[in-house]
C-alpha cells in the first residue's frame, strides 16, 4: 500500500488543523516544533517492516490521525458503556494520541530523522524491511524520545499527557508493568487514558 502525493498533502493540513482545534493554548509551540522538525514529519513512515502498520512515505501521519480518530470512538464508548472516562479530558487523550509516536521523527538536528530508505534491494524483497533506524541518532526508546522532543521544544504536558505517551505500548513493554500489573490501590492506574491510547494504537 502506498499513499498518493495528494493524500500525503491532504493529511498532513488535516494534521496541522487539529493541531489548532485541539490545542488552543498550545497550539503556536506545538506549530513550531512540527515546522522545526521539517518535511521529515510529511514523509515519515511509521514503522521499518513492511508487516508492521503504515511502513511508507507519509505513514507517520497517517497512522496519527487513525489513533486520534480511534481515541475518540474508544473515548465515547467507553462513556456509553458506563465505564470510568472522566478522570482526563479529551485535550490530554488528544495530546497524548497525536504524540505517542512523536520519537519516530528522530532528533531535532539535521539529518536526525526516525528513519532512512533502506538501500537494500535484497532487504526490502525477502525482508519487507523498507526502511532502517537511522544510525546518526542515539538510541532511544520511541516513547522516551517523544518526551524528550517536547520539552525540548518547550511544550508543558499534563501528568495524564505524559503517562499515556510514556506507557502507551501496554503490557507489550516490561518496563510498563508496574504501572499495568500492580495488586496495590496506591499503585493502579488513576485514570484511563494509557488503557484507551493502547487500544487505540492496536
């Protein structure tokens, strides 16, 4: 599957917009990072292998929007459902939503992007490995660098924001068990947005 150059654009102002319908008080940072970072954030894959979601040119936003559009359907729901889904609001899902994979777009310096074009044939054909992680950036876990990237361009988050960002991966990332796997009160989850951000990307 590939995406026309017009979907491409069309996505990427559908991008930019909810940016200013969902961010009001943030929106003029967050603009300024996504202009900073670059076309890489128009072209962007989502992913390396060819069998993992929306690995093409233009599949980062792409794949954004699907797991913003998703949050809210999952969000409503929930509500209709009876379930617990007021204890964030639906700026801090959106926020955590549009940024969960920010890491992927690499290091704010030049020639920092997620990912190269694998130069490969023979990788690409028998692989499906349609791009690689690019070895000028340091190594980073996606989600560590998505919060690194926002407060180094200065964008304030909520507790709620972060912790969606930070644990979205689930159960599927031992380091998130603590925060999933816990028998404690003290230590379960104080809000859902993580649990919904999850399923969501799923």
């Amino acid at each position: 599957m590939k995406l026309s150059a017009e979907l491409i654009q069309s996505n990427y102002t559908k991008f930019l917009t909810r940016i200013d319908q969902c961010f009001k008080t943030r929106s003029t940072e967050i603009k300024a990072m996504y202009e900073d970072l670059g076309e890489r954030v128009i072209f962007a894959p989502a992913s390396s292998f060819a069998h993992f979601h929306n690995a093409i040119t233009g599949g980062y936003v792409d794949h954004i929007l699907r797991v913003m559009d998703m949050c809210m359907l999952l969000h409503k729901q929930w509500e209709s459902a009876g379930l617990k889904s007021d204890n964030y609001t639906l700026e801090e899902l959106m926020f955590a939503a549009m940024h969960h994979d920010l890491g992927k777009l690499g290091m704010p310096i030049p020639g920092g992007d997620g990912y190269v074009m694998n130069k490969s044939e023979w990788h690409r054909k028998n692989q499906g490995k349609e791009f690689e992680i690019n070895e000028n950036i340091p190594y980073a876990l996606i989600q560590d660098r998505s919060i690194f990237l926002l407060q180094h361009y200065g964008i304030k988050m909520s507790w709620n924001e972060y912790l969606g960002i930070r644990i979205h991966d689930g159960v599927y990332d031992k380091a998130n068990e603590s925060y999933y796997a816990s028998f404690s009160l003290n230590n379960k989850l104080r809000n859902n947005l993580p649990i919904i951000l999850h399923h969501a990307d799923m």
